[in-house]
C-alpha cells in the first residue's frame, strides 16, 4: 500500500535506513512497500535482498510466537525531481522495468538533460503523477495519480471521477516520528545552506509522512474502496523477487566470458600461462608447473578464468600498444598465473606466496586485482575499458560518504544561525573540554548524532570498475560524475553483495618517476634501460647499500623518515628485508610492539625461542614473527592441518571482516580440534592460539609488500645510476614524501647545475641536458597556466626569443605577468640586471602602452632612457624566489639566519656523542604527530643540517608545547643523542626557531 518510500539514500531529504524501514514495517504488520528514493536506485536491490533475508530470519521465531509468519513484499522504483520539485514515480513491474527506469535516469544523468515533465513510454513501469486539484492531464495506459488521504474531499466533481481506476492510494514515507521530521528540516537547510526557520514548507516532507499500520491507511479510503482495490492490483502485479538470491555467495554480475564461451577461455588462459611460464621459468621447471596446474583448476573451477583474462587485456594494452608501465599488486601477487601474464612482477615461488591468500575454493567473496599506472597515463587506460566493452555494461564503482565527519557541526552550527565565532570554538579540538559543558553544543552534538551515520553524497570510487555481463542498469541507475565516466550508485560493499568483483585501475606517482626517469636516460645519455630486470637489481650490491644507509630519498614510499629510520634500525641490505620492513611499517603495527620485536630478533636470531619445530620451520624468515597475512595461513596449514583454504577464511576472520561470530566460534573449535589431531598438547594450542589472535590484525599481506619492494628497487637502481635524470623525473611527477625544495636540493647533490626558470631554455617542466637542469614554468606561484604553456612554445616554434622587447612581442605576455618572470631572472638572457628589466618592460607594456598582438611589417623603436646604477642584492633575489617558487634555489636557508652560528655537531658525527647533550642547526623539513597510549600527543621532526644531512628529533609532550614547530625555517636545537639499533636522533629538550635577516626591499 505504501508507494513512496523514502530511505535515507533520499539524501538531505529520507531519514530512515533500509534497516530502520523494513524493521519497523514489520511491526506494524505492512505486507507490502514499494522504496522509491529521489532520483537514485541505490538502495533498490539491498532493499528487495533485505526484506526477504528478514522474512526468513524471523520466519521462525514466528512460528514459536503462534503467528502466521510472512515476508514483506518488496517493490523498488525511482522518484524522479528536478529542481525539488517531484514529476512523477516510477515503479517497476519487474527486473525489466528497473531497466527501463535506471536507463531513463542514466540517460539523462550522463547527458545533462533535464527531465521531461511527461517520461517516455516504459513498457515494464507504472508511472504515478501525484494529484493536483486541477489535474487535466491524459494519461497513458501504465499512468496513474496517487491521491493522499487529506486531499480526497477534492475529488468532488473533480475530472479524474470519470477514470476511477487511475487512482491509488498515496501515502509518502520519509520520516520515522516527530524527531526524525527535524532531523530532516536539518537536512533541508544544509541543502538549502539556509536557516531552519528559512526552509520553504513546500521543499520539506508534510509532517505525517511516516509509516502507519495499513488497516489505519485502508481505512482513510473507507469512502473510496476502489482507490485501495486499484493499488492492492497495481503492487500484486509487481514482482522482484528474481533479484533475491538465497545463498551465502551471489551469483557472479561480472562478464562471463572474455571470449565466446567458457571452453574458448580456458583455452586462452592456459596458453597465454603456458607461454609466459616458460618466459619467467624456463623449460621444464616442475616446481612451477605443478604450481599452475593447481592455480589454473582452481581458477576453473571458480568461473574466474574471464576475470583474469580481461585484466591481461588491460595489461597487454598498456604495455604492447601504449608502452606504458604498471605494478600489479595487492593480494594478486600471490598467483602465479598473474606473474606468467606478466599482471604482476612478483615471483611467488620466489618468497612462498599462497595462491589461497587471493583465492581458493571456499572463498566466498570475489578476489580482485589491483594494478597501478602513471598518475597521468591512467586516465587512458579507464578510456580504453569503457571504449571495449558496451554502453550499460562498464561503469565506475562508486562511494558513499555520510556525516560522520566532525565537520559536518561547522553545517549544523550554520543552519541553525549560530555566530561565525561560536562555530570556529565549537570546531576548535583544543576546546573541547570546555565546549561540553556548553549547552548549545550539546544540543549540536545530538543532532549529529543521529545523522552521522546516515549517507551524504554519493561520490566514484577510488579505481574500482564494473564489466557486467548483463547490463548494469539492472541494478543500479549511473551517474556522471565530473571525472567523466559513468558511475554505479552504490559501493563496493553493495557491489559484493550483489555478485560484483571489480577491477581496480589505480594510479601513483612514484610510477611515473620510473617512466620518465627512463626515458630522460635515453634523451640525455642514449642508453635503454630494462627497468623489469628486477632479479639482477635486487642482487646489486649499491642499491642495497644505499638501503642500508637509509638515505634513498625520492625512491617511492621507503624514502619517509619512518621508512628510513626503519632501514637503517635494519640495516636492511637485501629484498626480503625491505619485504618485512615494508610490512611492519604499517600504521598500528608500532604501537603493537610487533615492530619492535621484529628488530630485535632481526639482530638477535640466535636468542629466538620457537614453541615448536613446526614454528621455527614455517617462521624462521621472520623470526617467529607472524609479520605476513600468508604467515597466519602458514601456521593454520602446517601446525593445525588445517586445509589452505580453511586457513584463509580462518585469517580473513582475524582481521575483522567476518560478520557472523557464531561462525567465527565455529572456526576456533576447528582449529583447535584439528591441532589436537596432529597431536600438539593443549597448553601449546592454546599459546599458538594466543600469537595468532595478537598478530593477525596487524599482519599484511606478503604480495602487497613484495610488489612495492620491487618498485622501490626500480627506483633505487635509477638514483643510483642515473641520479640527475631519476631527480628530475621525480620533480616532475611531484607526489613525494617530502616539499618539492628537498628534491631540489637533492638534485644539487647529484653534481646537477640547476638553474632558474629562462624563457630561452625552460618548459613547462624541468628539463635536463648533460649537467644542466632547468626548473619549468610549472611551480611559479602566479604564472598563468596560457603563459606557462605558450612561452615554451613560441620558442620551439619560431628561435630563441633576442631581448626583452621581442619576448614580449612574441609572447603576446601581460605586464603583471612579464613582471613575474622578470623578478624571477626568467629573462636574466638579455644581458640586464632584473631591475632594470623591471623598468625596461613598462615601456612596451605600461598602462599608456597599446598591446601588441599581431606581427610587424616593421620595427618600431622606443625612446630609450638613461638609468643610475640599481642596486640588485643576492639577498633580495632571495626572497624573491621564496616567494614566487616557494623556495630559494642557491641561497641556503641557512644564509637567511642573523647568526652566523651552525651548531656544534653534524649529522655526520652523531654517532660520537651518544648521550650527551649537544646544541644543533637544523633547517626545517617535515614533522608528523603522533598521539600516545596517555592521549598525549608528542611529535617527530626532519632537519637538514648546514651540510645538507639529513637528522631526525623526537619531541616528548612535556617539551615541545613549550617549544612548538612554527613552519618553515631553521631552528636551533638542544637535545640528548640517543641511539636505537645504530640509528641516531635527538630527543629534544629545547627548541627554538631562529631569527632571519629581512627582505631589504621591506626595510
């Protein structure tokens, strides 16, 4: 009976989750609803799959009850609005009828199109105008107008009389009781950006909009039976129970076959493994072929044999037609299909990688892959998979984001009309003590607590995309975001639970600095380099010295002050090291004490103790530390005799990702019962039990790790040997750890002469020719985006530009923005001071002076002035660049400072001062704050010194409030050396930034 139901996907409109709806549809005994959520679907199959997965769980208890159990009908279709005003609902017969609704809706969504005020004819679909006292409009054979209960004294004499079986009963749901109805006035006027008070009536829901038993609802219609025959007819004649599927593991919605059929597939499969097979392994290596014959059955028996061979696609694509590089990583690592395919650079044979850890024949949930290209090529490749597959069968993945963000308070502050003042204290964390003890705080908090759980705004998904074997529109209408793809309605966990796996097409920069770091070595040296020749790298004894020194900056994520700290605490030397370390790095793991104890066994192996043979055999790589998620399998398999696949679903439960803890009890008793099969005493099962519960949330998996180390050492092995070119690539791709100075810096250090932006020899990026590095027109604050493009242009196009007048004839260039690059020394080529420069270009392009825009059939000359000597100081050319690059490019920081005092110790001799006190100079890189177990917060910081070393503080909270960072600049710091397994740093016990001398054109 009830034809409009609003969720909370209604967003800033519905107040109600999916849950909330059907539970308390329940209680009162409603046999039917339809969910009709403002232009969106995404509720629509959760809706339909929940109401029948509550109808049998209660099914039971029911029956114990003494009542006759039975199910909620669900119906779903879409309220279509625009500009907040409602046109019409449109409710589906069945599956076909929510196609032909998420096709009208997608339609107009990807298009721009405003909704017609009349829809198209929808074979499959019931549309429902709501009721107007002057309603003349003619209506279809599937139209109809939903009349509510208070507007039926209007029917009198009223035109629609003659055609009484077009009316239905309406009765909208968008509320739950009085507290949700303001709740939603809240919602109202954040989409607004209104005051409550200034919401209009007619742009909320009318206050009785909440469900209400259906006797109470029939018998509003008492007068009219026919109104509720016509709408018990129209529901009865809806059925989507087709989208219902009564099983722990949905059937699979991705596409079925990459060619015609299954067989033509696994055909495909199994030679393109074959033949990459023999490329990683050579002829007649058993240990692997018996290793894919395993993979490839299980791959069959799981239907997964399309889902791999459309990835290779993507793949083939990159590398073959485009020469693009990726990283195959994640959990796929862990196949060797996916390494013969060449998804992967992961050897699994290579570090014991379990093909169970992404996928076995238990799993219940799909595995997925994730491959990461360039931040700038990826877009290409998302291209390239819309363009493959068919209209309504690709589509982004999207999200949801809810108000669960604080921030959402500075909204609800507004709305409520609150000063700007007391909102900034109320988002101030600094006074949240005093803040509680604040009434109308309170009153902010509980209004945030009752929506921040409830959706915000749907949004795409980082990389996840959809290729469905039927079109997707059956589950979902799409939108466009302003990434330019269509994009589902719903999220991954939704995508999941419909039977969707997806491909996750990521993107990073460190990639991109491999890519045109290689390709400058062949501009700039002429040599090819094999960037996938991991195996020799990993054996090169210089890139693994630079690992152990823990100074591999612009080298992906092990350039990080933890990362380095980590390394040289390691004294890592060698890939499977760096694979742990990467591993342990991992937010969580530290504060575990599972970090501290990997180091010290790392150093100390002799002193481990096993609990058993069957742990020092599966753990000694780690020292009997569970760091990998295959470690936790490993111990399943091996000392319980749990099977592998068993072993997997047994891991995945630890890390907080089963849902059924009756289930999860069930796992235990398993692992248990099957320990004491393989004879282990109680007292041993019960301390292995005890270590797998206390590592496995923190562990990570095995492939992950490998897949970024072997990333990390492509870029270690481009600093190594070819560091001018790895640097600039680095600047140009930024994405880096650190602020795009240190870079800079770091490229000095290679032996690079780098210079300032000059129109006669920069681009848009950083360029390298022999020794000499050019900064770019990209990273000059102010510089417009034509001009940055256009200068370099030009050039190329017609010579070098011959003085100042013909730059800016050519360049077609404003005065403020000739300015810029004239302060800057970007025309330092004319052979004048910047100054005098400054004072040159007002005569071509002063405000009395007309625009050159178009050629000269002759030169015309300017008067000329004679100039007095101007004074230009390195000083003030100094602050200049500061100001316009962010940074000064040959004028250390240090030689801003007032005293010419640098410290008394250096990086370079820590190591002779451990314990003592010592006073140093260090320039401002980075801090990073970290809160402790107390909910204090202490920080971290990274200097360089005056040599250009980097050092690294600890501040404990009893110092650094007192002494506080304050940005950029040079600070004078006194602190205790201290050192932890070899790797020295500073606990600070004073700390202070240092004075500047001022910029001379201020004083």
């Amino acid at each position: 009976m009830f034809l409009n139901v609003h969720s909370s996907y209604s967003l800033k409109y519905g107040t109600q989750s999916i849950d909330q709806l059907i539970a308390t549809a329940r209680h009162l005994g409603i046999h039917q609803m339809v969910l009709t959520d403002i232009n969106n679907s995404t509720g629509a199959v959760e809706f339909i799959r929940e109401c029948y997965k509550q109808g049998i769980a209660k099914e039971a208890d029911e029956i114990h009850r003494g009542n006759i159990p039975y199910q909620i009908k669900p119906v779903a279709g879409i309220e279509f609005r625009i500009d907040n005003k409602l046109l019409y609902v449109g409710i589906a017969r069945n599956k076909e009828g929510m196609r032909e609704l998420n096709e009208f809706l997608s339609h107009h969504n990807i298009y721009n199109i405003p909704l017609p005020e009349v829809p198209p004819q929808m074979e499959n679909v019931y549309i429902i105008y709501p009721f107007h006292k002057t309603f003349n409009q003619t209506l279809k054979a599937n139209e109809y107008v939903g009349i509510r209960g208070k507007q039926l004294n209007l029917l009198y004499k009223h035109p629609l009389l003659a055609r009484k079986e077009k009316l239905l009963v309406w009765h909208p749901v968008t509320v739950a009781d009085k507290i949700t109805y303001r709740l939603h006035e809240y919602f109202r006027a954040i989409e607004f950006n209104t005051l409550l008070s200034k919401v209009p009536e007619e742009q909320k829901c009318d206050p009785d909009e909440f469900l209400i038993p259906e006797a109470e609802l029939t018998q509003q219609f008492e007068q009219y039976p026919f109104i509720v025959q016509n709408t018990q007819k129209l529901i009865n004649s809806c059925d989507l129970s087709v989208y219902f599927e009564d099983t722990a593991t949905p059937s699979s919605k991705n596409k079925f076959f990459y060619t015609e059929d299954f067989e033509g597939d696994k055909k495909m499969l199994r030679e393109l493994a074959e033949k990459g097979l023999k490329c990683r392994y050579g002829e007649n290596n058993a240990i692997a072929i018996k290793r894919l014959e395993k993979e490839l059955r299980i791959i069959e028996l799981k239907n997964f044999c399309a889902y791999f061979l459309i990835t290779y696609d993507i793949v083939r694509y990159a590398m073959y037609e485009r020469g693009f590089y990726h990283v195959g990583r994640g959990s796929g690592a862990n196949s060797i299909v996916a390494y013969c395919l060449r998804i992967t650079d992961v050897d699994p044979i290579d570090l014991d990688l379990y093909f169970e850890r992404f996928l076995h024949e238990k799993r219940t949930s799909p595995p997925d892959f994730d491959i990461d290209f360039s931040w700038d090529e990826r877009e290409v490749i998302q291209r390239y998979i819309f363009e493959r597959y068919p209209k309504w069968h690709v589509a982004f993945l999207g999200t949801m984001s809810t108000f669960k963000d604080r921030a959402i308070i500075r909204e609800i502050g507004k709305v409520m009309g609150l000063p700007k003042e007391e909102i900034d204290s109320f988002t101030d964390p600094t006074k949240e003590r005093e803040n509680l003890l604040n009434a109308t705080y309170q009153k902010l908090l509980a209004v945030h607590r009752y929506m921040k759980s409830m959706p915000n705004q749907r949004s795409i998904h980082a990389g996840g995309i959809l290729i469905s074997q039927e079109p997707i529109t059956y589950y979902t209408a799409l939108d466009m975001p302003p990434k330019g793809f269509p994009t589902v309605q719903w999220d991954m966990y939704e995508a999941e639970a419909i039977g969707y796996e997806k491909f996750d097409i990521l993107s990073q920069r460190g990639i991109g600095h491999i890519r045109e770091a290689v390709q400058l070595i062949k501009k700039n040296k002429g040599k090819d380099i094999d960037i996938h020749d991991f195996p020799a790298f990993k054996k090169d004894h210089k890139l693994n010295d630079i690992l152990k020194q823990g100074q591999p900056i612009g080298c992906f994520y092990i350039e990080s002050p933890a990362m380095r700290q980590l390394l040289k605490k390691l004294k890592c030397d060698n890939y499977l090291t760096l694979v742990a370390a990467s591993s342990i790095i991992r937010p969580g793991v530290a504060s575990s004490g599972m970090m501290k104890s990997y180091i010290e066994r790392y150093h100390a192996p002799e002193k481990v103790v096993y609990l058993c043979e069957v742990m020092k055999e599966r753990l000694s790589e780690t020292y009997g530390v569970m760091v990998y998620q295959e470690d936790v399998i490993k111990v399943c398999h091996y000392f319980a005799g749990l099977d592998l696949a068993d072993a997997d679903i047994l891991r995945k439960a630890m890390s907080g990702k089963y849902r059924s803890k009756l289930a999860f009890d069930e796992l235990i008793n398993k692992f248990k019962f099957s320990a004491r099969k393989e004879g282990h005493s109680e007292e041993l099962i019960n301390e292995v039990w005890r270590q797998i519960s206390s590592f496995a949330g923190y562990s990570f998996s095995k492939a992950h790790s490998a897949s970024f180390a072997v990333e990390s050492y492509q870029s270690l092995y481009l600093k190594t040997y070819y560091p001018m070119e790895f640097m600039v690539a680095v600047l140009n791709n930024y994405g880096g750890f650190y602020s795009r100075w240190v870079y800079v810096h770091e490229l000095q250090k290679t032996g690079a002469r780098v210079h300032l932006p000059c129109v006669n020899q920069s681009d848009e990026v950083v360029t390298i020719t022999g020794e000499d590095a050019y900064l770019g027109f990209i990273g000059i604050q102010g510089l417009e985006e034509k001009n940055i493009r256009t200068i370099p242009q030009e050039r190329k196009a017609n010579g070098q530009y011959l003085d100042l007048e013909d730059f800016v004839k050519r360049s077609c260039i404003s005065l403020e923005q000739a300015i810029i690059l004239i302060r800057l020394g970007a025309l330092r080529f004319a052979g004048k001071d910047r100054k005098t420069l400054l004072w040159d270009v007002h005569n071509y392009l002063g405000f009395k002076q007309k625009k050159v825009n178009h050629a000269e059939l002759f030169k015309i000359s300017y008067k000329t002035y004679q100039l007095p000597a101007l004074m230009d100081s390195e000083l003030e050319n100094a602050y200049t660049e500061l100001e316009l690059l962010g940074y000064p490019l040959n004028y250390k920081m240090f030689n801003f400072l007032k005293t010419p005092y640098r410290g008394d110790v250096m990086t370079a001799d820590l190591h002779k001062h451990l314990g003592k006190t010592v006073r140093m100079v260090g320039n401002y890189v980075c801090e990073k704050t970290v809160h402790t177990i107390k909910n204090t917060k202490m920080w971290f910081g990274t200097f360089l010194d005056a040599n250009g070393d980097f050092f690294d503080t600890t501040h404990f909270p009893n110092t650094t409030p007192m002494y506080p960072f304050k940005g950029k600049g040079c600070y004078l710091i006194l602190g205790k050396v201290v050192e932890d397994f070899g790797f020295q740093s500073i606990e600070v016990l004073k700390f202070a930034k240092l004075d500047i001398r001022m910029n001379p054109v201020a004083i």
